[in-house]
C-alpha cells in the first residue's frame, strides 16, 4: 500500500480532463508529497505516465484495478 | 470549427494536398503507428499535455502558414489543442473525427472490375493491408477480411448482394481478422493453419473450384510456406489473390512460426512448383503492401505477374534449397510480442473485449505492464 497525501478521482473523464485535473491538482501540492489518481479512460494508461516524465513528476506506481486505472505520483520539484 | 473524416484525409493525401498533420497523442502511441499515406505530407507530434504546461513552447512548433490537421486518439484532445490554436491566431485548421481509432479501421474500396462480375480491392492505409470483395448477381465472397465486418455488411447491402463465402489465406498473425464474425457464410480456410480453431469452418481443399453465380470460377491453390495453410486464389484465370505469399516487393516472410528452415523449404518449393508456373499476366493482389510509392498506381496495389517477377528477381533467381534457406535467414526481423495473441483471437482461443481487441489490432498496448516505474 503506498502512501499519499492527496487523492484526485477522474473516472468518466475523457482526455485531456484528467490530466489538466491532475496539473491543478499536483500545483497546489509541495514537492515530495504524493497524489492519488483514479481514471477511467483507457487512453491515461500511457499519458499520465508520459505527461508526469515531460514534467518532472515521479511516477510511484501505475496499475489496472477493479476500480479503474490507480497512479501513485510523487510531486517533483 | 470544421472537422474531417479518415476517408477524407486519405483523399487529401491522394489528391496531394499540401498540409501538416498536428498528432496530439503521446510519444509512444505516436511512435508504434501514425497515419501514413500515397504522399508526403509533414507531419509532427506534440502531445496534448505538452500545450497544458508549456504552450509557448508549442506554438513555436507550430507554422501559421500552413493548413493544420489535428489528430488525438479519440476527438476531444484534437478539440483541446485545436481551440488553443485558434485563439492564437490560427485559422486554417479542422480535427479528426473519432479520432485515430477511425483512421486504423479505415477501408478504402476501389472496384479492379466490373464486366461481368464485380471486383474489389478494400485499401486499410493504416495496417498497409488488403481485402478483397468479388460480387455477381446478389453473391458475394469476401477474401481476408479486417475486423470492420459492419463495413463489409454494408458494403454488399449497398450493392444489392449477400455475402455466401468468406476465404482467408491464411492465419493471420498481424491483424484481427473479421472472418469468424460474419454470420450465415461458410468460412473457408485451410486445416494446416486452423486446426486449433475453437469454432466450425469450411476446410478448403487444394485445386478445389468454387463458383459464383454466373459461372466465375475461383481457384484454390495451398501453397504452404509464409504458414503451412497459406492459399492462393487464383479468379476468373486472371487475378491471383496472393495474400502473403507474393507480395509487389517481396515474398512473405517464413520465419513467423519458429520454424524457420522447415517452413522456408515449404516456401521454396511452394514458389517452384505452384506459383512461378502460374501465367505472368495474371494481375496480383496482395494481402499487404510496404511502399505507397513504389505500389500505389492509379489508386491500387497490384501488379502483373512477370513484373513482380523482375521486380523480385534476386528471390526468384535462386533455384537451391539452401541458398533459399539462407536468404530467408540472412533477411529476418523480429516479430512483435503481439502477433501470437492475435494467432489466438484470430482461431477464437482467446476472446478479449472489444476495447482490447481494438488495441491488439492498432499497435501494441502498455497498460498491462504496468508494475511499479523507476
């Protein structure tokens, strides 16, 4: 189980919404501090880990659930 | 805002029309397959996510003096992207519809024929790949169908036809074939490929002769090699659907089973003794193309016998085993991870959901990979 500081919850959102969501987000958070993320779009699957590498932000980990695509990122500087 | 559907912009390629295609989608998806086409067109990828943090720098990317076609994975990005763009200053621009799934679905029909009977070549520009569509009267056979089978349907409803016969030449590894979808057809394939099959078909027989209505005859001939199942189809004496056996600028590859000497002999004798015998005017269709260049003419891929001979005569100069045996070897590649999972759709071992299948039939997807990243 990893720990997080925030959570953000996009399911039924289709791109670009839960990454702009993500941004807002994760720009209000300090660096080193975790955010939580939930998607439903088949098409996060790659973005949100590419998105998160182009910015700097350290993806924790990235996985399909039951309850929909689960990312763990790490806030970067 | 205007917006454009993939058969449109496979027009605007065809009629070489001069513009940049804008594709929003991320790096790798880009990378593993963007739209290509019968001409040079420029293309560049700034994913959409890039204009969310840094639109100055996108921009930049982005000439003003050109018309813009934007391209995401679904139709909302493009949008996104588009709307930045225009309140920039940009105003030749328009988005793909449905986005770029649409474009690797996209067929391309053009009739080769139409005294008599009717013959047709369906173009899919994104997997470089053909079908085939023969129709007499109210009869139709259809010859390695993509996965689009509603395209097909309404296809032969729109041509007044039913379709009786669907033929493949063999197990597909590359694509998802469409063949076990249709319904109320016999499905006709060779035993050698879909032994395995975990549904009912049609076992095609060497030399066998199938008739459409009007008397139009179709030939089978089993020329093992690129599979152990691979069939030619040989219609009316002049049109040799070869799938990927012969192709314009090459033969097809033996290697993709493992067995790469006890195929690659199947394939050499295949060439002897039932393909280079066949006539050199027959005009042949492939089941897949390489270069739009070289093989796209007046709108199809296809060429005569003796001139895919000539074209190809370093492969069918060689006339001993070995020689042929070390040729296939000295000219292997690997094959993506995918195409033993498309094997198993393709004979209906497997059954992904649709969503999956999409996937699996566009490129290869990462998401189930998705362990912890460093």
């Amino acid at each position: 189980m990893t720990l997080y500081d925030e959570t953000i919850d996009c399911k039924g959102m289709q791109c670009p919404m839960p990454v702009l969501k993500t941004k807002m987000k994760i720009d209000t958070m300090a660096a080193g501090k975790v955010l939580k993320l939930i998607t439903s779009d088949p098409g996060s699957c790659k973005d949100i880990p590419a998105w998160a590498e182009r910015v700097g932000h350290k993806l924790l980990s990235n996985e399909e659930t039951d309850e929909g695509y689960l990312f763990y990122i790490e806030r970067g500087e | 805002m205007e917006s454009f559907t993939a058969l449109e912009l496979f027009e605007s390629m065809k009629n070489g029309e001069v513009f940049l295609v804008v594709d929003v989608r991320n790096e790798s998806d880009f990378n593993e397959s963007h739209v290509e086409g019968p001409s040079d067109f420029e293309i560049v990828n700034i994913p959409y996510f890039d204009f969310i943090e840094d639109e100055a720098n996108c921009l930049a990317k982005v000439p003003t003096d050109i018309e813009l076609k934007i391209i995401c994975a679904k139709e909302s990005s493009s949008v996104f992207v588009a709307t930045i763009l225009e309140s920039h200053g940009y105003q030749n621009l328009s988005y793909l519809e449905n986005g770029f799934q649409t474009w690797g679905d996209l067929l391309v029909p053009t009739r080769l024929h139409s005294n008599g009977y009717n013959l047709w070549q369906f173009i899919r520009p994104a997997k470089g790949s053909c079908s085939y569509v023969l129709g007499h009267g109210n009869e139709m056979f259809i010859f390695d169908p993509s996965r689009n089978v509603e395209f097909y349907n309404e296809f032969a409803a729109a041509n007044g036809m039913k379709i009786s016969h669907v033929f493949e030449t063999h197990l597909q590894a590359d694509y998802i074939s469409g063949g076990p979808q249709f319904e109320d057809v016999i499905y006709a394939v060779n035993d050698e490929d879909f032994s395995w099959a975990a549904y009912e078909y049609y076992s095609l027989a060497d030399e066998e002769i199938f008739t459409l209505s009007g008397g139009y005859q179709v030939q089978v001939i089993h020329s093992p090699g690129h599979t152990p199942g691979s069939t030619t189809f040989i219609i009316d004496n002049k049109w040799m659907i070869s799938g990927d056996t012969v192709f314009i600028l090459s033969i097809g590859r033996p290697d993709l089973g493992g067995q790469v000497v006890e195929w690659a002999k199947q394939l050499y004798h295949t060439l002897k003794t039932k393909i280079t015998v066949l006539p050199d005017n027959l005009m042949t269709l492939p089941g897949h193309f390489s270069c739009w260049k070289r093989e796209f003419n007046d709108g199809v891929i296809g060429k005569t016998f003796g001139e895919i001979i000539e074209l190809n005569s370093n492969i069918y100069s060689i006339d001993n085993e070995n020689t042929f045996v070390e040729f296939i070897k000295d000219n292997m590649q690997p094959q993506p991870d995918v195409y033993s999972e498309i094997r198993k759709v393709n004979v209906g071992v497997i059954n992904p959901d649709s969503c999956k299948q999409k996937e699996m039939d566009i490129g290869k997807n990462q998401c189930a990979a998705s362990a912890a990243q460093q």
